[in-house]
C-alpha cells in the first residue's frame, strides 16, 4: 500500500479535479429543457418533500424524451377525465 501512495493520491486528485470541473460546466448551464435536468430536479424536490415545481416556465411545451409538463390541476382533471386503457395523443 505505501508503494502506491503516490499513485493512488495521484488518481484521486485526478478525479477531484475532474468532478469539480464536470459540476462546474453542469452549474453554469441552467437550463432545463433538453437536458435531464427535470428529471433532476422533480427528484430533489421528492426527497426534499417540497411541492414547488421548479420549472413552471415549461409548462405546456415538450421538455424531454417526449415529456410534456403540465400543472397540477390539469393533471388532475385529465386522469378524471381518462378512463383505464384510454390513449392520449399529444400532437405539437
């Protein structure tokens, strides 16, 4: 182990260095709509137990992977108006 202290500290400041700079190019870039960042976001609000939506810009617009977002009270009246098996096509 102590012949490889050097490499190894080595590697892990490699990797320091790396990590931050990924975090810095995902910080400076806040965009939300065709990145993950949604995604990201609806799920540190889950575990954080908030019930803000984040993004209420993109309400309405297609955001990622086919994702459409809508408010909370259209969600709402659109499941009380499908019944089970129904198919919703949404056209752009």
């Amino acid at each position: 182990m102590r012949q490889n202290a050097a490499f190894i500290i080595a590697v892990e400041a490699l990797f320091i260095l790396l990590f931050l700079s990924w975090a810095t190019v995902r910080a400076l870039n806040p965009d939300l709509t065709g990145t993950e960042k949604p995604m990201e976001m609806a799920f540190l609000s889950a575990v954080r137990g908030g019930a803000q939506v984040i993004w209420e810009n993109a309400l309405g617009r297609p955001v990622t992977y086919g994702c459409i977002l809508i408010s909370t009270a259209n969600a709402r009246a659109l499941y009380a108006w499908a019944e089970d098996g129904v198919v919703v096509e949404i056209q752009p």
